[in-house]
C-alpha cells in the first residue's frame, strides 16, 4: 500500500457506507473488498459492508489473516453456541481485500482481547477439547465455554463427561481478580 493510503487508512475517516452500517458502533479500522464493499472492525465486532451482520468479538473462533501485495484474505470462523457452555465452529468466511489498512493488526488485538484463558486438554477416545473463557460486552463474569476439536466427539459420552469435569475444574480454580 502507498504512504498516502496508509495515512488515510490511520487517520481518515471511514467511508460513508461503513459509518451508516456501523451506527452507533466505533469504527476502528476497515478494508475495501475485492468486488466491492468493505469488511469493517467497530466496537462490537466484524462486519461485511454492505449486509453483513455483526459478528461479535467473542464469537471469534479464528479470523486467519494472509498477506498480498497490500491486500489479502481473511478466513473467519465464527463460534456457534450448540448447547448451554458448548459451542461449535461454524462454516469459515473468506474475504478477499484489495486493501486492508489497520484491519489486520485491530481483528487480531480485539479477539484476542476477549480471550481471558484458553486451556486444551486430550480426550480418552483422541482429539482433544479446548476451554475458553472469554470476555462478553455487558456481562461481569467471564463466560466459559468447550469446543471440541471434532465434532463427533459431542455425541460421546466419555469425552463429554471429560469435557465437563475439565471445565469444572478450570472455572473452580479461575483467578476472579483477572
């Protein structure tokens, strides 16, 4: 990206369209797209502009980012509640940007943000099972969550009731001054 881009990027204001979508939100740095629109960073979380939704923060599972020439790619996963402290990682987004800006290094920060703890611990039958807890907007306590690595592995008894005593185990022994 040239110097004065980059300037813009920092220190401009985001176009039109991004602040109409974005409301009452904070816009803290956006993309253009390949094809057109925007995929934009506010206070809340990640959107694609025009129509996207917002996808909190907290419901980040992964946003991997690969650099091109200015540009790149962002591939999301968005974390899907399946069941009370259960989620799963839902279908990956890909968005192609012509030019990225800040966008990069603000996703990055802002998920990693809501991550207080992050533990992974093996399953009895393989693969695995990782606990988060993480920061939600309007809520004092820290959210605890599993996400097993497959899927399948839900449905398993066993490795749920592996699941269940591993995330007891991390919410008794959490630290509330953190």
């Amino acid at each position: 990206m040239n110097p004065f881009r980059r300037l813009v990027q920092r220190f401009g204001r985001p176009p039109a369209e991004v602040v109409t979508a974005a409301g009452d939100e904070d816009v803290l740095a956006w993309g253009s797209r390949a094809g057109g629109g925007w995929l934009v960073a506010s206070s809340v979380g990640l959107r694609a502009v025009p129509g996207g939704e917002v996808l909190p923060w907290h419901l980040v599972g992964h946003a991997r980012w690969t650099a091109a020439d200015g540009g790149g790619s962002f591939a999301v996963t968005p974390l899907v509640e399946v069941e009370p402290g259960v989620q799963a990682r839902g279908p990956v987004t890909r968005y192609v940007l012509e030019d990225a800006g800040e966008l990069p290094a603000v996703v990055r920060r802002r998920v990693d943000q809501t991550v207080v703890a992050s533990r992974r611990h093996p399953l009895p039958a393989g693969g695995g099972v990782l606990l988060v807890a993480r920061r939600v907007p309007g809520q004092a306590a820290r959210e605890w969550s599993v996400v097993f690595d497959d899927d399948a592995d839900r449905d398993d008894p066993a490795a749920r009731e592996v699941a269940r005593a591993r995330l007891a185990e991390a919410v008794d022994g959490e630290d509330a001054t953190r």
